[in-house]
C-alpha cells in the first residue's frame, strides 16, 4: 500500500489518470482540463511514466517541434478500478450537490459498482471482508 500512495497519493496525480481515462494525453489537454500549474503537471508526468503508469510517445504535428503524449500502459489501465472505488465511496460520503462527477458504465450504459468477490464467485459486503498480512507483509504490519 505504501509503495502505491508513493505514486498516486500526491495532488493531482489521480486526477491525470481519470483524464486519461477521459482520452486526454497531450500535456496541453490535462493542463486545459484540471488547472494544474505546469511545473505540477511536468513533475507528475514524470513520476507516472517512472512508475509505468504512462508511456511516453513522441509526436510532431506541422510546422511545430516534437512533444510527448502520455497513455496509459496496462497497469495503468487496470487503475480503473481504483478510481472507481474512490469515486464510489466520495459520492457515498462526499456527495456533490450536482451528484457523481463520473459514472462507470458497461457497453449497454448500465451503470456498474465495484465489489469485493470471493473466490467462488460471492459477492460480500466490506464488513465480511478482513485485511490480513500477506506474503510480502514487513514486521512493522
């Protein structure tokens, strides 16, 4: 968990991957859509790309020098769920007056919800669910 927080629990950092989500990943497009400070912006690509959480890819358009667009690589991508949870439990506790500021829908626009599975298939509620020391757990657990 700690080494997960070190990526993502600095400001703005989850908010770029939900614009990515969004289809943004040119620095101009995450800069537009959430109104963090360039320097911010740099610094956090950076760290997501360390991670690989992005990849970076260099395009040129016309009569412009060569920048990088950023894309979600496959861990990225399986961030997801992730934000679907913060997302789930913020319009849970931290409601908007206006509602959610983002739905998660299948292919049919049916909204869908984050849940714990059991391995065979049940699905349970938070309090039946126990965090417990896993195999890479450190003494300090």
């Amino acid at each position: 968990m700690a080494r997960t927080m070190q990526v993502l629990g600095e400001k703005w950092t989850v908010l770029i991957v939900r614009s990515a989500f969004q289809g943004d990943s040119r620095f101009s497009e995450f800069r537009d859509r959430l109104g963090v400070p360039t320097d911010v912006l740099s610094a956090r690509l950076t760290t997501l790309v360390d991670a690989g959480i992005f990849e970076r890819r260099s395009y040129k358009e016309a009569g412009s020098r060569e920048r990088s667009s950023y894309h979600l690589t496959e861990a990225g991508s399986e961030l997801k769920k992730v934000l679907a949870a913060l997302s789930e439990w913020g319009t849970a506790h931290r409601a908007s007056e206006f509602g959610p500021s983002v739905l998660y829908v299948d292919g049919n626009s049916d909204e869908v919800s984050v849940e714990f599975v059991s391995a065979s298939g049940s699905t349970l509620e938070c309090a039946d669910v126990t965090m417990v020391p896993g195999p890479g757990a450190t003494t300090t657990w």
